[in-house]
C-alpha cells in the first residue's frame, strides 16, 4: 500500500477508534486506580476465621472479664464481657488496648537474653532457656554452697495473693533467703491498717454498690482505683438515677479529678490533712452521740477512757477526739469550714448505710497508716464493719495449700537471718516489705550484700518514687535476672532477661481482685499461642528450682505452672460452694444476703475445672452480715480504737531506750495514748518551705498507664493537648498560682524540688488547688519504643519521699518545688 | 432548609449522656481499634493526628473549687443534611437514604480536603502519611474495615461494617428488620459507664427516639442547620450554651433545645 497523507490518517484514526472500542484503555484506567491504591506498604489485614476466647485482663489486680476476639489465630481486638461478675462488660482504656502490648515487636524480648557488652551498652546475645536455667541455676547453687543464700534477692510485682508470686516465695524459702521483696501497693497500706484495728489479714472488701454515702477520702473510685471495669459499670448503673435514689458520693480531693467532678459534693481539704477531715467528722459523731452505741459499747477496744492491768490509766478515742478535733481546729488545720465538716458528720450519721474509704492511685501508691485508721475508724464509729453497704471483713479464698517446701540447713539458717529491708523487724513491724531501705541497704554497705537480683513483673527503676538509689543499688548488684517481657527501664539493666508471655498468652490468676466485696477467683486463659521463645514464669521457676536440686527440687515436685494453679483449685471445688458461670442478669451484690446460688452446678473437679476456663471466673454470690463476734483477731478480740499491736511493737522496740527516742525514730510526731489510735499526723517536708513555696503532687490518669506495663500508643491519642504537646508534659496549676509565679498558659517552665529539676509546661487549669502543681505518673520513659521513649517526663525523679510514720512507705506527695518560668 | 432524612429508611442515631460520661476515653480506643486507625509516633500532634471519636474538655471556668468540667465525646455526627456531601468533587461521601449513615469511599477520595472545610464539627481526618503501626502490631488489623492509605480523608462511619454484618444475618435468618441489640458502634459497646445509647431514631419503639425528647436533650452547632444524629444529655445549662453561637445579649433561655421537627 501506497504510503500517503490520507492513508497515513486512516491508520492512526482507525487505530484509534478500534482501541476505544476495546477494552484496552477501560482496563488500564481501572486497574491504574487500583495500582495506585494498592501500594505494598499499605496493609492488608490478613483474613481467617473469626473466633472468641473469653479470658480475665490480669494488666492489673482488677481481674475484669475480656472476650478476645480473633481472626485466625490473630488477637483483633479485647472487649469487656458483659457476662462476668466483676466489670459487667466494662472495661478500663488500658485493657481496651492489650494488643498494642502483646504485638507491638519494638518493646518485647522475644527470647532469653544474655548481656554481652558492659552493662547499659544494650549488647545482648540470644542463648537457648537450658543455658539461661543452668547458668542461674549453678549461680544460685554456689551461693548455697558458701552458706549465703541470703545474698540472693527478688523484687516481685505480682499481685501477693496470686498463684506465680507464691511460687517465686516458695522458691525463696527453699533456697533459704529471706529476702524477697514485693512491690509497693495500696492494698499493703489498707491491709497495715485493717491489721491494727482489727486483727485481720484478709483482703479489702468495700460493699459500695449497697451503700447509700459514699464518703471517699481522696479513693480516685472513677480514676482507675480498684478493679476499674467494676467501678465504672457501678456509676453507670446509677448515674442515671434520680440524685434522690441514688448513693449520694461526697469525695475529698485537691483536683478536680475524674471523681471529684462526678460526685455529688467536692470537697478540697489541704493536701495530707484528710485525716484530720475525718477526725472531725468523728468529734461531731461522739459529741452529737450519733455513732451507733451497739457497736461501740460492745465490739470495740478503747474508746472510753480504761484502767491497764497494772492500773495506768488511759485516756479513751472519744476523749482525744472531743479534746482536739473540734470543728474549729479541723478548720484550721484543713482549710473546711467548720460548719460544712458539721453538715458532712450529720449527713454520714443519718445516712442508711453509709461506707468512708480511703484509697489512692491506681493500685501501686502506698497511702499513710494514721490516715486509713482514721477513716476507718468512722466506719467504726458508725457500725459499719460487715454491714451491707459498709466495710466487710472478708477472707482469703480457700485455695488448697501445697505440700510444706522442704529444708535443709542451709536454708533454715538463712531464713533466719534478717531481712535487708528491715520489714517486719522491730523497726517496721507491720511491713511487708520496702523497696528504699533494701536499696539503702545495698548502697551502704562495703560490697553488696546481694549476689543476684530476680525481678519479675515490675519496672521499679521507672515506677518508685526512690528509683535513684535503687538505681544505684541496682549498679552495684553483681547479677541481675530480669522476668520480664518488656524492654523496660528496669530489665535494661539486667544481666540475664528470661522472659515471660504477655498477658494474652497465657494463663494465670487473681483471687479475689481488689476491692470485690464477695469471694471470686479470676483465670485467665491464653488468647493466642505465644508469639516469641518466651516462658510462662511460672514454669521457669519450676523448671529452676528442679535444676538448683536437693531440697528446693524436692519443694517443686510439679511438672508445670497449670499443675500448681489446678492443685491449689481444687480447695475450692472441695467447699462445695460457689458459682461458675454468670449471666449478666442480676448484678451479685444485689443478692449477697439472700443465700441463693450457693449450691454449685458442677459434679467433679473435672468438670468444675473445664468450666472454670471456660468461664474464668469462681464466685460465691454470699456474704455473712452483721456478726461482729469473733471476727475480731485483735489481742482484745474487739475492734481496736486503742491498737494493742501498735503499742506491743512500740514496746519491742523502744527496749533499751526512751520511748521518746523510739517514737522520734519512728517518725511518730504525737505523744501519750494518741500514738496507738487513728489520729491526724502532720508531715513535714524536708525542704524548707520559704525556698519551695509550691507542693508538687502526682496524679494517676485513668487514660495513661503509670505502672509497670508501658502505655500503648491508642492511649496517646486520649491524651489532651495540655497534657502532653510533642515530647513536653505539662502540669495542671491554679490561675492564682500561675500568675504568682508569672507563668501562663503553656509556658515552659522548671520544677526544681531538692533532690532534682524538671523541665515542663503549664496547663492553667481552675480545678487545680492554688499553690500545689500537680504532675500526672506514666511518661518520661526511657526504654521501650519510639511511641513511648523520651515523651514526658517521670515525676519521680525530682520526688523527695519521707518515710510514713509506722509503715516507713515512701510518702510520694509531700515534695516542695519551686517553678522558674524560662 | 431542606430536609434530606427520609422517613423511610432507618435513621440511626446516638445519645451521649455528659453526666455520665467520665471522659476515660474508652471510647476512642474501641473506636481505633474496630476500625484500624492508624498511630502518629507524635499523637499530641492534634492536626495530623487521625481520632475519628474524640473527646473534648470543656470547663466551666468558675474557680477552685466550683470548677465543673465536662468530657464531650466526638464522634461524626452523622448529620441529616451534612454540609460535606455536597461539596465532594468525587462523590467519596454520600448520605445513605437508608440508614443515614454518611459514608466515606476512601477509593474514590482525592484528598482535596473540602469535605474537612465544610464540617463544622472537625470530625474528618486526613491522611497525611502512610498508615503507621509499630512494627508488629498490622497483626492486629481487622479485615473488616480496609487500611487507609495516604492522602484521603476518614472519619467515623458508625461502624457501619457492624450494620453490614448484622443486616446480613438477619437476612440469613429471613428478617428484615433489625433488633435495637443487634446494631451498636464499638465505641456505644466499650463505653463502661454506658454513657452513650444507640439505635434507629426513626423507630418509636428505640431507646434513643424516647432520649432526644429528653428535656435537656440538644445538638452540637444545632442553629447551622444540619441536623446533626448524635444528640447529647446534660443538665448543666453552662455546657449546653456552649454546643451553640450566641449573639451578645440574646436570651440565655433559649439555650439550645432540639427543635420541635417533622420525621
């Protein structure tokens, strides 16, 4: 064919009309879209079978009810399960995000590590789990072999109650030291103060749900206290009630917290005089004669005035308290007027059944002994012990008790000597255990008195208020085993990291979480197999105890951590009571008295078992109200105003010297009778307040993680802009504060207390008590990932803790600061 | 103006009780987490930062101690004339005559953003980088709702997924209505102090149509026009003069109460 102009035309138009009349150019446009909306570093969720496992979030001491829901063998996401007793389907910001913590690669141990480099260099080698158990193993054996097995110290942030901490004390005691240190709680603050006045160990049970006043002295009840999932189900369940109908909630705070705006009268005593608040209340109660006479004159110790066995006479708990808590004093020492602490007194003694309660922070803050006392010496004054609605002594749950451990020489001579904390001597007699003494322990001493440190479920460097002389003990200590699954501050340090599962990994268990008023044993149950070369802990100190040999193999004859928890079960299959499963449709407190639903449905422990995995939860829906005989394990066998134990220990203690030197020793500022009773104990800084005119106070956000697991970065998106902006924190001030110090809003500015300065922002905010800053726990990491690492700063290194009188815990919120705008 | 609800359909709207609510941000989590939201290494960037339910803090500015704060959650309000349909040069957001849900087709977005102009609420997010999750953690991703990728706007579709699902099986079982159980948001799920109630507010019989005559019921921006689904509670008159823009002078009284409306 001829090559011209015209069919030169032809082809290309016809060339053209034939593509677009195929469909060619349709395909490529369509599949450009989707090119350019597929690109590989867009995820694309991988698909399977969608399934539930029901399960218990053990993230704290709560047990709330999850459900898991997975595609494949993928954890998708954690919701509240409406059919478990304790939350009702509720569920706290922490455990709505556990999969960020389960899969978030960059903050786990993905298998048991060996430090390479000099410590802090983060050189690390992979070893397999027999060398990592051996080598500890023969460490621990050479310790016995020199007759020290006290130089071997543990650190365990496990709930106290739970089945894994008993284990890593068993294995304490069989190895023959007496140094295993748990981590600082509220709950050892209550159980101090539940010990003294009434002879028992059992743990808090507070029967809120019935209670018609609620009188909370500073407990943050909608701020993450307790199990959070029950509290806030609990205020959803009234909040819609008429104010009449519904429990009226009066709440002592210096912020206007979660709670305090929540309740029905706020109440902003001086921060550390709450104490004296209720002393108050009680002067009006006795003054007024409106306790209950019943209670008082029958079931309790000192109240009036009283004669000792030698014939000393004493002045009684209403005599104190008619002498010096006057509405009047309590004004001036709390800044409440007098007549609004009258009303307070009237409303709680008038109420039905009112409940006072003390409590602070999410779980890990200690409070002060004389102040728990005094609140609950109101619940005294009112008959409020083991009342519907009040405060019930409850029970430990009757799991079944191992064999004995056995010993050997070794270890009975080791356990008999002294604890490096010193609790539970005469110095602190009714301490479990202190974390800032041990370490004073370990920095004063020539060389350290402790070989090998096992630290397992805490992160103490980031989360004690004296981390920088554990920091320092923790330089000196020759060997550190690290049980954590998280590269957190702490298990940077360590020597040897045999990690555990996460959470959703595995199984584990709380009895009775806190708070609960009735009996209930939470299981959790593996939601996915576990990710990495990790180990359940509880099979790792199996499995090393059964390498130490001898006595302390012979203390753990079980062949894994399910075994022990089954074992220790089967104490309550064989009380023959109790429930397994919960519909959902009537709250258990709502039938506590009636006796119903005790029989249980199951007929072997098998199957008792089985449903309990199923179900994770064991509850008896039961409670025995109003005996006061012999619930009292008190020396007087009554409910102690006048604590013999206190006096008893005070007694051991000042042998040998005044009992002025001891009292001062002590920290104990009152004198006389008063020292054995609740009464309102000033704490003085140890700065000097001209210097450092503001107190800065730690706050606990329901919405920022502040414990030992490290926030997940959902929660970051909950948090304001006036609480964290890029990498800076900002505190909450008073406008009045702010414009004394020149600072507005956002400004930088530098807390500077006398141990240590932090760089901040301020956030003027009118709910902030004029002349307190206060700071909120969880960021200023500086381990674990991008998300988390260097946003913030930790408050507590610029925290000057005292010691709380009798208990000798670190007092985390008396430090003084200055703040200097720059 | 002109009312584009048909009363036909569903009409699924939600209540948020402020007295209730205590702000612990519950909500925002179940809601990133059903839907895949993505997460900044610098979440307190709050202009690039994605929350397709968030919530504000509102004070009352009394001083210590008669501060009273409100938590206000957030989510789109799902708006029965919604200003950011019209505007969409690509059709992306369209008002579903069946359910009222205002949707958001990521496939069809361009990202020129009017759609974010045009919503008083500040309820749309856009992606300015590529969906980041830590390493890891696209494991958790639900195949439900698809990743985002960047340059496109999202925002919260009332887990309408859910509604697909639940309309399936009722469809599966031979119904064709729904149950007021059978088609809630993750974020009405997960709220622990059951501060928020969902359900078709066209339908006498849902909990939601009986809520909204609640005195103290009222809406966010009500005066624009664009009637908003998501209805919110309080009884502190403080806060509900704040959900509006008031002249100087102009009767207190008048508040913002949901006007009396047909449908």
């Amino acid at each position: 064919m001829e090559f011209s102009r015209r069919n030169f035309i032809k082809f290309f138009a016809g060339g053209i009309g034939g593509t677009l009349v195929s469909p060619l150019p349709w395909k490529l446009i369509d599949d450009i879209a989707i090119w350019t909306q597929n690109w590989s570093w867009v995820p694309l969720p991988g698909r399977g079978k969608f399934s539930t496992v029901n399960s218990v979030c053990t993230l704290c001491s709560g047990g709330c009810g999850i459900e898991v829901r997975k595609v494949g063998n993928r954890v998708v996401k954690i919701e509240g399960r409406r059919n478990y007793p304790v939350n009702q389907g509720a569920l706290c910001p922490l455990g709505m995000a556990g999969q960020q913590i389960l899969y978030n690669e960059g903050i786990r141990w993905k298998a048991p590590m060996k430090r390479v480099g000099p410590r802090g260099s983060q050189e690390w080698e992979e070893i397999t789990w027999d060398e990592a158990l051996n080598g500890l193993a023969t460490k621990i054996r050479g310790l016995r072999n020199e007759g020290n097995p006290e130089k071997l110290a543990g650190i365990d942030g496990n709930h106290s109650r739970s089945t894994v901490a008993l284990l890593i004390k068993r294995l304490f005691d069989a190895i023959g030291s007496p140094n295993y240190l748990g981590m600082p709680r509220e709950e050892d603050t209550h159980a101090m103060a539940a010990f003294l006045m009434q002879g028992t160990n059992g743990p808090v049970a507070y029967d809120l749900e019935n209670s018609d006043f609620i009188l909370s002295f500073g407990c943050p009840l909608l701020d993450g206290w307790g199990a959070p999932g029950r509290m806030m189900s609990a205020w959803g369940q009234v909040a819609g009630d008429k104010p009449s109908t519904r429990p009226f909630l009066a709440h002592i705070d210096q912020r206007a917290s979660r709670t305090a705006l929540k309740a029905d009268q706020w109440l902003a005593p001086f921060p550390g005089t709450e104490a004296a608040l209720a002393m108050g209340i009680a002067h009006v109660l006795i003054r007024e004669k409106r306790y209950s006479k019943e209670f008082v004159d029958d079931c309790t110790f000192g109240f009036a005035d009283w004669f000792d066995a030698q014939g000393h006479g004493h002045k009684g708990f209403a005599n104190i308290v008619l002498k010096k808590y006057s509405p009047q004093i309590v004004e001036n020492i709390t800044g409440i007027k007098k007549s609004i602490v009258i009303e307070l007194a009237r409303r709680f003694a008038s109420s039905h059944a009112p409940i006072a309660l003390t409590g602070r922070g999410k779980g890990l803050l200690p409070g002060s002994v004389y102040e728990f006392m005094a609140v609950h010496a109101l619940n005294a004054l009112a008959g409020r012990i083991n009342k519907s609605g009040g405060v019930l002594v409850a029970h430990d749950l009757p799991l079944a008790p191992w064999p004995d451990a056995e010993y050997d020489t070794v270890a009975t001579d080791g356990l008999k000597r002294e604890r490096l904390d010193r609790a539970g001597t005469p110095r602190y007699p009714f301490t479990r255990s202190l974390i800032h003494t041990f370490s004073e322990a370990v920095n004063s001493s020539q060389s350290s008195p402790v070989d090998i440190l096992l630290i397992s479920s805490a992160n103490p460097v980031f989360t004690i208020p004296d981390s920088k002389s554990l920091i320092e003990a923790l330089d000196k200590i020759p060997f550190i085993v690290s049980f954590s699954p998280f590269k957190d501050e702490t298990s940077l340090m360590a020597d040897l990291i045999l990690p555990d599962h996460t959470y959703l990994e595995k199984m584990e268990d709380v009895p009775r979480p806190t708070g609960v008023q009735y009996p209930l044993f939470a299981l959790s149950q593996p939601a996915v197999k576990p990710l990495y070369r990790t180990r359940h802990s509880g099979d790792v100190i199996i499995s090393l105890a059964q390498r130490i040999g001898g006595t302390i193999a012979e203390s753990f004859q079980w062949n894994s951590f399910e075994e022990t928890l089954k074992g220790r079960v089967k104490g309550l299959y064989q009380l023959g009571q109790g429930q397994i499963a919960y519909d959902g449709s009537e709250p258990v407190w709502k039938r506590l008295d009636k006796k119903s639903g005790l029989t249980p449905v199951y007929s072997s422990f098998e199957s008792m078992w089985e449903a309990l995995r199923e179900t994770g939860c064991w509850y008896v829906p039961s409670h025995t109200f109003g005996t006061w005989s012999e619930i009292f394990q008190t020396p007087s066998k009554k409910f102690e105003f006048f604590s013999s134990n206190i006096e008893l220990a005070l007694k051991t203690y000042s042998k040998g010297k005044s009992l002025d030197d001891a009292l001062a020793d002590v920290g104990i500022l009152a004198r006389g009778d008063e020292v054995y009773m609740p009464h309102y104990e000033e704490l003085k800084s140890r700065a000097d307040e001209k210097e450092y005119p503001l107190l800065l106070v730690p706050i606990e956000l329901i919405n920022l993680a502040s414990g030992w697991i490290g926030n997940p970065p959902f929660l970051n998106k909950t948090l304001f802009d006036h609480q964290l902006r890029k990498d800076d924190l900002f505190v909450e001030v008073n406008p009045k504060t702010a414009s004394t110090h020149g600072l507005q809003e956002g400004s930088k500015a530098v807390l500077k207390s006398r141990t240590g300065e932090l760089t901040v922002r301020v956030h003027v905010f009118h709910g902030a008590m004029p002349g307190v800053v206060f700071i909120p726990l969880g960021l200023g990491h500086t381990a674990y990932d991008r998300y988390l690492k260097g946003k913030g700063v930790n408050p507590y290194e610029i925290i000057d803790p005292t010691e709380d009188p009798l208990s000798g815990q670190s007092v985390w919120w008396n430090t003084r600061v200055t703040m200097v705008k720059i | 103006m002109k009312k584009r609800d048909s009363a036909k359909g569903a009409r699924y709207g939600m209540v948020i009780d402020l007295d209730r609510c205590t702000g612990c941000g519950t909500c925002t989590i179940a809601c990133a987490a059903e839907n895949n939201v993505s997460v900044l290494y610098d979440e307190s960037d709050k202009t690039r930062n994605i929350n397709w339910l968030k919530i504000y803090m509102l004070t009352n500015g009394k001083a210590f101690p008669h501060t009273e704060v409100v938590y206000l959650p957030r989510p789109c309000m799902q708006c029965g004339n919604p200003p950011c349909v019209p505007v969409c040069p690509a059709t992306a957001t369209t008002n579903d005559s069946d359910d009222g849900i205002v949707s958001q087709i990521y496939t069809r977005c361009i990202g020129c953003r009017y759609c974010m102009a045009a919503c008083p609420y500040h309820a749309r997010d856009f992606n300015w980088f590529d969906p980041a999750f830590p390493k890891g953690m696209d494991r958790y991703l639900s195949p439900e709702v698809s990743p985002r990728m960047r340059g496109v706007v999202e925002k919260c579709s009332f887990c309408h997924h859910r509604l697909m699902s639940a309309k399936s099986k009722a469809y599966f079982e031979g119904r064709r209505d729904l149950r007021e159980d059978e088609y809630i948001p993750a974020c009405v799920e997960a709220c622990p102090t059951q501060a928020i109630t969902f359900g078709d507010l066209n339908n006498p019989k849902h909990r939601v149509s009986e809520l909204i005559k609640n005195p103290s019921a009222f809406r966010l921006l009500e005066r624009l026009g664009t009637e908003p689904k998501v209805y919110y509670l309080t009884t502190k008159d403080w806060m509900r003069r704040m959900a509006d823009n008031y002249l100087q002078g102009e009767s207190k009284k008048e508040g913002n109460r949901p006007e009396k409306k047909n449908g």
